[in-house]
C-alpha cells in the first residue's frame, strides 16, 4: 500500500487530534514530578483504594472472560439476526451514564429490591461491599470481552474448524485447540480493555459502593478535599497505568496484524 500520496489535510487532522488527546496529559506530566507520584500513592488511603480497585477490578474481568469468551463464540457463529440482537443488548450497558448504570443496578440489588433484599437475607451484600464494587465495574465493561471476542472468532478462516470436525474433535475440543489460540491475542486485548474500563470506573460505583473506597472515588475525594494538585498525583498512576495496558494492547494484536 503506498502512504506516500495523502493530502495534507489528512495529516493536520492528526496532528490537531493528537494535540487535543494528548496534549493535556503531556502537561499533567510534565507539572508533575514523578516523586509526587510516590508520595499519593504512599498515603494508606490511597494503598487501600487501590487494593480495592486491584481486587475487584480482576474479579470484574475474569468473570467477564468467563462468561464474554464463550458469549462470544457462540454469537460469532449465530445466525446474522441472533447476533445482531445479542449484539445490541450487550452494548446497552456501554452507552448508559455511569450514574444511570449504577441507578439501574440499585434498583436490582438494593437492599429493597426482591433480589437484593433476597440476597441481603442470604448473607450476600452487594450494595457498600466489595463485591458491589465488582458488580459495578462488570456492569459498565463486562460486555466488551464478549463484543471483541465475537469479532475476533469471527474474523477466523472457517476452514481450520472445519477441519478439525472432519477429524473427530469435538465442539469443545475445537473451541479450546483450534479457535481459542487462533483467536487469543484479539481475546485477551479485549480483556485486557474491560479490565481497564472497569479499574476506572467511578459512577456506577459511587452508587453502588461508595465503600470500600475504590481508586477513582478517592480521587474525587482527594479532588474535593485537597484540590487539584494531590489529585493530579494519583491521575498520573492512572495515566501510567492506561499506557501499560494500551501498550500490552498493542503487541498483542501485533501478533495478528
């Protein structure tokens, strides 16, 4: 393919769009020196925030990789209406307002809710709970392991599944030593995306569980007590951290490209 004969225009638009993207985290950045960094970070509110995010944010996406893989082999060979349908409804939940997704929530699992007063009466507590926080977040991401999963199933040369059916291997057997290594570096970035999403989750769980004090709820609590500047801190570990995950993101699909 030849790069060489765009038009200009086609590189300003970059260049103004990357300026605008990341231009403001450039300045964060630099305003903020890296020892500021381990100073937020060492506070125990801020270590416990982040044992919180840590532990509930992997609970959100490896049960989003449970139940999304499989979602998304089963859609990837659905009939073309099936799994538009299915489709749809799994993206609903990524268009909510956060705030909206945590309302929604409340109103299944609050304490008053059959479900969640069923389940309060049982000994399991969602709403102020850890396991609230892990339901917040698999709410707002979970749905796109199975969304990036079906593509990336789908976009499959068929003829290796089908070869391995001529030879006697099973739908299981298939699945796991055929489609899912051939699929897994697609598979794994979309994990890899939920469990981002779902580590930066702030409305949905401030609604839902406002404690334990998740990373994102304390940094809006560091924001409105103590301004900007010890909030710009702990933006700097989410800006390190998004850069690690994007860039595992990147040479996994490396692999496929």
């Amino acid at each position: 393919m030849d790069r060489s004969h765009t038009s200009p225009i086609f590189a300003l638009a970059t260049l103004l769009l990357l300026l605008v993207m990341l231009g403001p985290v450039v300045g964060m950045l630099v305003a903020i020196p890296p020892a500021a960094l381990l100073t937020a970070f060492s506070a125990p509110g801020a270590q416990h925030a982040l044992r919180v995010s840590l532990i509930a944010s992997c609970i959100a996406a490896s049960v989003a990789a449970l139940l999304g893989v499989p979602a998304g082999y089963a859609l990837a060979h659905a009939d073309a209406r099936r799994r538009g349908g299915a489709l749809f409804a799994l993206a609903l939940p990524l268009a909510f307002p956060p705030v909206a997704s945590g309302i929604i929530l409340l109103e299944s699992f609050g304490a008053r809710a059959p479900l969640g007063g069923w389940l309060a009466a049982h000994g399991i507590v969602l709403v102020d709970s850890l396991w609230g926080v892990a339901l917040a977040e698999f709410f707002v991401a979970g749905s796109f392991v199975a969304i990036t999963a079906c593509a990336a199933f789908a976009s499959l040369n068929p003829i290796y599944e089908a070869s391995a059916r001529t030879l006697g291997a099973s739908p299981g057997r298939v699945f796991f030593r055929v489609a899912l290594p051939l699929a897994a570096p697609n598979v794994l970035a979309g994990i890899l995306l939920a469990w981002m999403r779902a580590i930066g989750e702030y409305g949905a769980t401030s609604i839902v569980a406002f404690h334990p004090t998740a990373l994102p709820v304390y940094l809006y609590v560091t924001l409105s007590a103590e301004g900007v500047g010890p909030a710009l801190a702990l933006c700097y570990g989410f800006a390190v951290l998004a850069a690690i995950v994007v860039g595992m993101q990147w040479a996994l699909r490396r692999r496929v490209v």
